[in-house]
C-alpha cells in the first residue's frame, strides 16, 4: 500500500517471469560512530526531534523501511535524503553531513569496519554474516518487515516453462561453482538460493 501510494506503476512484480536469485543482503540503520551508541539512545533522539536520514531514493526498500520505523517507533517527521547509492549515503553519514542512514550491510561494512559508522538496526530476524554484531530488530523492541535486497534474474512475461527451467539449472550450477563461492566468502555475501517458484512468491 506504502509502495502504491508513493511510486504508482502499472504492472507487478509478479507479472515478470521469476527465473532464479544467488544471494541476498539485509539492510540495516547506521549512524555515525560520534553519535548514538544504542538502538534506545537513537530511537529516544529522534522522538524528541526531526533527524536527517540519507535513503538510496524515494520509492526504494530502505525508503519505506524508514517510513515504517517511523511508524512504528512513532519518531518526529523524518526529514528524508535521497542519495545515488548506498556508497555516497554512508559517505554523507561518515561525514556528519546527515544523521542517520539506512542501506544494505554490504554497502555499510566498509565504514563500519574503519571504525566511522555504527550499524545500529538490523532490520532482520537473524544474525547476519555481514555484520554479525548488528543489534536485531527485537534487540530494539521492533517488530518491522524483513525485507532484504534479492540479486536474481528476471525476464519478460510469458517466458515458457521449459526455457525457465533451462535458465534455473544454469544458475543453480554457476552458485556451486568454486570461484564464485571463494568470492563470497571474501566479501561475506550471503548465497540463498531461490529457485523459480520461491523466488517469485
């Protein structure tokens, strides 16, 4: 309903042809490592005033994760900024230029690594690989969506069955093979596997 109100299309994801997702990230509130050292210090700051938070742009997750964290955690207005990207967000938070920002873990860990951000929601029912030692959403007395980006293949609607088919076998086989897997483990993204059915429910 958010989404419908605030990016109007005319199709739905389900009307594209689901072929196969590798791997996925979950997203997570950041702050600077200055600032707010809790999920209750941060929440407690932004209901007593209007924070600034750096988003990947109007109509994306971390949009309307932050419309729902501020619903449900009844913050003050959040004045929201759009950036390109998660690179240039936390770069804008490393810099103080805005007070908090949401994007995917694998777009904070460089930061949180050097020291200069804190992750401190992660919008996830489970641990994750990429920050292990992000605070949970339960660890902030949330209840919110987990809604992590998805990297899979689509196509056009109507693809036959027997050519999806074919597609997801090849992909199914390129996750296993052992220089993509070396590859995740060294930037610690998360392989999850979705064939055609459960990635398009």
């Amino acid at each position: 309903v958010i989404m419908e109100k605030i990016f109007p299309v005319n199709w739905k994801s389900r009307d594209f042809t689901h072929i196969y997702a590798w791997s996925a990230d979950n997203f997570v509130l950041v702050v600077n490592s200055e600032t707010w050292k809790t999920p209750d210090e941060f929440i407690a700051a932004a209901r007593a005033k209007t924070l600034s938070c750096g988003i990947t742009g109007i109509g994306t997750v971390s949009y309307v994760l932050g419309l729902m964290l501020e619903d449900t955690a009844k913050l003050k207005p959040v004045n929201w900024v759009p950036f390109s990207g998660g690179a240039e967000t936390m770069t804008q938070l490393a810099g103080r230029h805005i007070d908090f920002g949401i994007t995917s873990t694998s777009s904070a860990r460089p930061l949180v690594d050097a020291g200069r951000l804190r992750p401190l929601i992660l919008f996830s029912n489970e641990q994750d690989n990429i920050l292990p030692n992000a605070p949970l959403m339960k660890d902030a007395g949330l209840n919110l969506l987990s809604a992590p980006v998805v990297r899979g293949a689509l196509a056009p609607p109507g693809v036959p069955p027997s050519i999806v088919k074919i597609l997801e076998r090849a992909f199914a086989k390129a996750i296993q093979e052992p220089e993509y897997i070396s590859w995740t483990q060294r930037v610690r993204t998360q392989i999850r596997p979705l064939d055609h059915n459960q990635f398009r429910d």
